[in-house]
C-alpha cells in the first residue's frame, strides 16, 4: 500500500479505535445480547433510517456472496441504474467496501461520512460492533450520494446479521 492509501487507512480505522476495544471485549463475553438486533434499530435511526429510502437487494449464503453481489452491481450499472455495493471483508482497502457505481469510493468522501455519523454516534449511549456501523455507515452513504439501488452482502450470516435489521428488502 502507497504512503498516501495507508495514510487514509490509519485514518479511518483511527476513527472507530473505540469500537474496536469494544467489539474485541463482546466477543469474550459470548453474551446473546452481543448478537442481537436491537442496536441496530436506533443506530440506523442516528443515520435517519437510511434503509428505508433505498431499493436493497440483499445477498445471503453460504459460498458466492461476495461475486453474486459484484455480479448484480454491474448488471445495474448495464441498465443505467446508479448503484451501492456494500461487501465485506476487504483485501486490500477498506474502500473495497463501500462502491459507488463499480468505482471503490474516494478516502475524502468515506472520511468525511465517516466522521459525520461518528461525531452523532458519540453523543448517544449506543456501543455497536464495527461491521454494525459498517452496514449503516454504507447505507448512509448510498442514500446520501444518490444510489437508486443497494446491494448489500450480508456479514456474519444467519437471522443475527446485522444486515437483517432492514425489515423489507426490495
């Protein structure tokens, strides 16, 4: 990774160092409140229910999410429509993540969104795990940046994925 692309790396990663701390500590606790739904509720409303003015195609499996999601994106982008991918993990950059229209999105956009929706999030009393803000996060942006379309890979799986908050996927 180039000086400039790790720089913006540390940047974003250095903005959720809290929630790293947070999310390595839930995970000891193998508590059934850690994996649960309701956090994700009042994240999403600190974002303004980002999932409820977009069109989502949700992804979810066992094998092939990630390239069935990469596929239906550029289909969309085919047909004309703006799309947001949302994938995780990533390999290389953390913009892997968050795509607009096929293109990774720029660091100075996924910054500046990045510290919007933290400097809210920290006046509230929520403790959500990354790949929570994460979801939200993109969502945000999508909506924000104008994307008719979402598609959304799901993370851990399963009826606890955070990605499951969103009550109607189109």
């Amino acid at each position: 990774m180039r000086g400039y692309e790790q720089q913006h790396e540390e940047a974003f990663f250095g903005l959720f160092q809290d929630y790293f701390d947070s999310e390595k500590d839930a995970g000891k606790q193998h508590d059934p409140d850690n994996y649960s739904l309701d956090r994700m509720y009042p994240l999403a409303a600190l974002a303004g229910n980002p999932e409820q003015t977009l069109q989502i195609i949700h992804v979810a499996g066992t094998k092939g999410k990630g390239s069935t999601c990469h596929f239906l994106s550029s289909l969309l982008a085919a047909a004309g429509c703006r799309c947001g991918l949302f994938t995780s993990p990533h390999l290389a950059t953390v913009r892997e993540r968050f795509q607009l229209d096929n293109q990774l999105i720029s660091y100075e956009l996924l910054l500046q969104k990045a510290r919007g929706f933290l400097s809210v999030l920290q006046q509230s009393r929520l403790k959500p795990s990354l790949f929570e803000i994460f979801t939200v996060l993109a969502l945000q942006i999508f909506r924000d940046t104008g994307m008719q379309w979402t598609v959304l890979e799901t993370g851990i799986g399963g009826r606890l994925d955070a990605s499951n908050y969103i009550r109607q996927p189109k």
